[in-house]
C-alpha cells in the first residue's frame, strides 16, 4: 500500500493546478438562467483547454484519464474553487456515459461532443410520482406506433428540466409488462409539443426541481438507447462507469467545510464568553468530523486502487455513498447549532448555511436512500436475505 | 499513489490468517491466550517493523497492521501489541540483544499509566512492561508480582505495580512509540469489529423467527450495514495512517489519531450491536458476542487518540 504518489502523478498534478489556478471563473450566478449560461461557458472553456470529459474515452473526445489522475484533478478542482457541474450534471455524468456504454454509434456522433462544448444540457425522467425507490414501478408508457412511440404520463423530481434541450427517459414500451420487464431508456426532446414543466418548490426554497407532463409525445423509435424493451439494463449499465472519482470532489469541499467549521469554532465566542472550541461537546463533535472527512478520502483511494489492481469494482460503493451522506448531514447539522440564532433569519431566497442545510437533506433521499444502500450492504456484503 | 494491498502484502496476511485459525480459538481467548504467545512469536509476529539484525522482518507498519487486524479477530494476547512495541524501541536504545529476545517471545505486558502506581494488562509470565505515554515510551524491568486478577475483558488478566517499583531499561522520547501502539491498537480494534460484523451476519443468517432467518427483517439487516460501514472506515483509515508513518507524512499524527479514534469505536459499536442481534443469546457467558464488547472495552484504554490532536492545524494542505 502506497499513499505517496509518483513523479508523473506529481507533474500532472501541478499541470492541473496551474491551469485551473488562471481560468477558474467567479461565483455561479444565484439567479437560475444566468447559473445555466455560467456553466455552458465553463464547460465550453473546459472543452477548449483540453479538460473535459475526465473519465471520457479518448475516441469519444474524452481525456480518458487514469484513474489517479482523475482523483488528482478532482482534489485540485475543488481546492481551486472551481463551480460545481450544476446543469452539466447528468449530461457528463449520466447520459453522456449511458451512451458511451449502450448508445449506436449514430447517437454517439450527434449528441457526445455537444454535451462536453457545452452546448446541451440533459435532464433525467427516472422518478415518478408512484416510482421512487421502486423504480420498477414506472407506468409512463410509450405506445410504439410505426417508427415513432407516442408517451403518456408523468415524471418528478427532475432537475433542470425547465432549461434542459434533452431529456433520458425511461418507460414501459411493452403495454402488458410490470416491474423490470418492458421497459425503454429513451432520448427525449425536451422541446417536444406536449411537454409540460412544473416547478416544485423545495423546503430550501429553490424550484430547480420539477414535475413533467407528457401528453401524446412524439419519440421517433431511433432515440432509443440499447434494444426496445431493454431498458433496465441499459439503466443499470450506467452505474458501472462511474468508479467513485467524482466523488472526490465533495470530498475535498466537505473537507474544507470542516476546517471552516474548526477555524470559527476556533475563534468564535458563546454567549458566556467562551471560544466555543473550548465547549468539549462542541470539540468532539469537531475532532470526530475531522477523523470521518479523512476517513471517507482514504475509503475512495482504496476503493479506486482497488478497482485499478483488479481491473474490476469492489463491493464497497454502497457503504461509501451511504457513510459521505449521512457525514455531510451530520456536518451540517453540526454548523447549524454552532451558527446559533443567527439561523432564525431564513427566508426563501437565501442561499448560505441554512438554505444548504434544508437542501442537505436531499442527499440520504436521492439516488438510492439510505434505507436502499443498507438493504444493498447487507444483502450483497453479507449475504443476508431479501426484505422483499 | 496504490492504496490496495500489495500482492506481498496480501500473502502475509494469508498467511497469518491460515496460522492463526490453526492455533487460536476462542475458546483459547476465554482461557487467557495461556500458550498462543510463543507461537505468534515464532511466526516472527512480534518484530515485524523490527531491524533485520535485531532478528526482526524489517517489514512496514502497513505489513504489521495487516497481520494484527487478523491476530485482532482472533481477541489475540494484548501483551502482543506490548511485544510489537517494545521491540523496535530497545533497539533504538541500543540493545539489539533485548530487543530480539522481546521478537522471540520474552513475554512484555502492557502498562497504563495510573497515578503513581501502573496498571500491568496480560502480565502472566512477564518480566518487562511497556509503558507507551504521549510523548515518550519506557520499557520497564518488573519486580515479581503479588496478585495477578481479572480484567472486565475475559481475555486478559491484570496487575498493579508501584511505579517505584520498577526500573527503567530503555526509553525513548517523542511519538514515534505512541502512533506505533496507537496503530496495532487500532488494528486489534478493526479485528475485533470485523469479528463482530460476521458473527453477526451469521447469527441473521441462522436464527429464525416468525418463518424467516431475523436477517431479512430491516431491523436487524440494517445495524448489521452499519457494522460493515464502521468496518469499512476504521480499515481505510488505519491503512491510511499507517502508510502516512511509513512515508514520514508531516500529519501523520493526526491521521494516527483519526485511525485510533475510527477503530475503537467501530469495536465498541459493534460490539455492542452484536449483543442486540444476538437477542437473549447475547447476554449470555456462553454465547461469543460478549467477548468482542469487552475486549472493545478494554481497548478504549490503549492510548486513546487526543483530541488536541485530532483538533490540531494541519502541515500539510488538505
């Protein structure tokens, strides 16, 4: 085991620095269509210097970094300031990649290199009213007539959907299908005549969120990725790209929020004069979350060495998703009582401590809930039966 | 930067597994570990970070850890760790001859400071304590001792000395010894835990009630996931620590604490969850889940991290 890296992971690593020390831009706009230009322009000027798609094939227009490269540029970006991906998301993250893996080689062309200039932004239409952690239980159907499909029904909880050009969709094509069977992963025009978009509001008071309505929506049956029918699989196949890197990269923010935390606990008094540093249950709190960050960085070296070494993934994406976002909770519950009444000043709107920590909830909820992992830690780990 | 266990790596910590599921048991646990000492000695267990020609293997502290993370699940001697310590710091001092014969098996209990008298953990046959502070770490000549009694751990036994009663015969000053115990304390933590996460997924897996293995029910599949996390943290982070020691990292004492702290409470969690997915069984002296929350107990003991620490600014950027 070596923690130490080489000479050439040393160069590189200076190599990102450098650029990204002289092109990171200011804050991400707050408002959400200027916040959407922001990152179209950051990944446009990503593209053009060389640095986008990290973990992209190189035939595809991708660095196709290593794997220790990928971490290096994770731990610089974030230690850069640079914005986070924002309406990008699922474009890199997700379609992008679902395509790499399962797309013909004609939806590869067209839509691969519009996502990393920056040009496209994707949504997701996974979840649905009645389909949350059960997927399976999607009912938006696609009726395939001739060489298009006409789709009907609902999704919810999709991000950027109100700014989105195309969509991944996933629903039931084979009418008298349930559960996994049945079902079609689709690239869906966001502009198409009888879409609607409905934001929701969060508790944190943004609307990025939203519900979409399709009404006898028109998908030619050529956006579809992988085989009619076959949709499931090609969802799962998107988990096998990503190889826990990008986790990186709130890892080192949530790092710097610590020592955030340390320094004005450090330096701050309560109201009986004393730093609060030296309240020992505030100190513990603090020591813990400093041993936890650390601990969480050296579960992701292991865990991408792993997979490096074997040239296939370990078990352990499940308990690393599951321990950073209950940790990233905890932190910033710790920070909500350190901040003090000064919290009682929210409102909708705000953005800052209080805003973040309402949003924080979202992360033990969102793609596969801690409910979900533990169930997957302890029937894929241990062995243990099925609940149902 | 290759944060997996080297292939070498791995063959010694087969290799520590297959001998010590060979030759310590539980049941040899509960009756103190009487004759497994010289075995792990002979197996080189107790000089591994010692110098070749003091008659250690010369291995990293990463290559210790592996094999003391086995020895750990086993509830293996704690006078090892004393042993493991004591070693490299009589050869620092000099006194090569000592420290192989501390490789070769000459029984070392462990000391904790206790006011002006030390308490003396797996002191059975031992003539030499180790007794390991913040900042500085003695190796002590022990007069014969008057009553050797129980501990809370059903593993280990106990004495107490005056402190003017024994004489110091090699001492070193700085932290170089504590991160070394604090490490082998953490990786007999990480054992004891990892013991605890599968005796109780077996249990899950075995017992029945209402028609069904209690391992398809949340209630008990869940804290068992939470078992496997806190395994899965404290390994990543001692690993890490010990690797950061190995390559004279400028944090690496925070990181030893963060390694310390992690790992003894993984032990003391699931130890205390293996009690609670055992049912009645738990409380019981026959059934194996109390000798994983006690030796958890006992644990606690071994130089706990400091918070100073753990709180202190880093050198090194993050």
């Amino acid at each position: 085991m070596d923690i130490s890296f080489t000479v050439v992971e040393q160069q590189f690593r200076k190599q990102v620095r450098g650029w990204l020390r002289a092109n990171v831009p200011g804050e991400r706009p707050l408002e959400p269509v200027d916040a959407h230009g922001f990152d179209k322009a950051w990944q446009r000027k990503l593209f053009d210097a060389g640095w986008a798609g990290m973990n992209w094939p190189k035939e595809y227009g991708g660095r196709g970094l290593s794997l220790v490269e990928q971490i290096i540029w994770y731990e610089e970006y974030a230690a850069a300031g640079a914005p986070a991906v924002g309406s990008s998301f699922v474009g890199l993250n997700h379609g992008g990649p679902t395509l790499i893996l399962r797309g013909s080689e004609e939806q590869k062309r067209y839509h691969l290199p519009k996502i990393l200039r920056g040009e496209v932004t994707w949504c997701q239409g996974f979840s649905e009213p009645d389909a949350g952690s059960d997927l399976a239980g999607i009912r938006t159907q696609g009726r395939i007539e001739g060489d298009e499909m006409i789709v009907n029904g609902s999704k919810i909880w999709t991000s950027f959907a109100d700014v989105a050009d195309w969509q991944e969709l996933v629903l039931r094509t084979d009418p008298g299908s349930t559960r996994h069977k049945g079902l079609s992963w689709v690239i869906c025009d966001m502009r198409s005549p009888g879409i609607t978009i409905r934001p929701i509001r969060l508790m944190s008071g943004e609307h990025d969120f939203c519900e979409v309505f399709y009404d006898d929506v028109r998908i030619p049956l050529s956006n579809v990725v992988g085989a009619v029918n076959d949709g499931w699989s090609v969802a799962m196949s998107t988990l096998s790209f990503e190889r826990g890197t990008a986790n990186i990269y709130e890892q080192v923010k949530l790092q710097l929020r610590v020592e955030h935390l340390v320094k004005f606990a450090k330096s701050t008094r309560a109201l009986d004069g004393k730093l609060l540093i030296e309240d020992s249950v505030v100190a513990e709190q603090l020591a813990t979350h400093r041993a936890e960050v650390a601990a969480l960085r050296a579960m992701t070296y292991r865990s991408v060495s792993e997979f490096a070494q074997k040239g296939q993934p370990g078990n352990e994406a499940s308990v690393i998703r599951l321990f950073a976002t209950e940790l990233f909770k905890q932190i910033m519950a710790t920070e909500m009582e350190l901040r003090g009444a000064s919290t009682l000043d929210f409102s909708y709107g705000d953005k800052g401590l209080v805003h973040e920590y309402f949003r924080s909830f979202a992360a033990t909820i969102a793609a596969g809930a801690s409910q979900i992992q533990r169930n997957i830690i302890g029937e894929r780990m241990l062995g243990l039966p099925k609940s149902y | 930067m290759n944060f997996f266990p080297s292939s070498d790596e791995e063959e010694l910590r087969i290799a520590a597994e297959r001998y010590i599921s060979a030759n310590l048991s539980l049941q040899g646990a509960r009756a103190g570990n009487i004759d497994a000492r010289a075995g792990l000695a002979e197996m080189g267990f107790f000089g591994i970070t010692l110098d070749e020609a003091s008659g250690g293997l010369d291995l990293s502290h990463a290559a210790e850890l592996l094999v003391f993370a086995e020895m750990g699940r086993a509830l293996a001697p704690i006078g090892a760790i004393a042993s493991a310590v004591a070693a490299p710091l009589a050869a620092k001092a000099s006194n090569a001859a000592l420290a192989g014969e501390i490789a070769a098996g000459r029984p070392v209990a462990l000391a904790l400071a206790a006011g002006d008298r030390i308490r003396l953990l797996d002191p059975v046959g031992a003539d030499l304590a180790l007794l390991v502070e913040d900042d500085n770490a003695q190796l002590f000549a022990l007069p014969a001792l008057d009553a050797i009694n129980d501990s809370l751990d059903v593993t280990t036994r106990q004495a107490v000395v005056d402190r003017a009663a024994v004489s110091t015969l090699a001492s070193e000053q700085g932290g170089r010894a504590r991160n070394h115990l604090q490490i082998l304390a953490s990786a007999y933590a990480l054992g004891s835990a990892a013991a605890a996460r599968d005796l109780g997924a077996s249990y899950a897996l075995t017992r029945v009630q209402f028609g069904r293995p209690i391992g398809s029910f949340q209630g008990i599949k869940h804290p068992c996931a939470d078992m496997q996390v806190r395994c899965s943290v404290a390994l990543a982070q001692t690993c890490y620590a010990a690797c950061a020691v190995d390559g004279g990292h400028p944090d690496q004492d925070f990181l030893v604490a963060a390694a310390r702290k992690l790992a003894g409470n993984a032990a003391l969690e699931n130890g205390r969850t293996l009690i609670q997915v055992h049912g009645g069984m738990g409380m019981t002296d026959e059934c194996d889940a109390h000798l994983f929350l006690k030796r958890a107990h006992l644990l606690q003991f071994l130089l706990p991290s400091s918070r100073a620490t753990l709180l202190a600014d880093f050198r090194a950027a993050a």
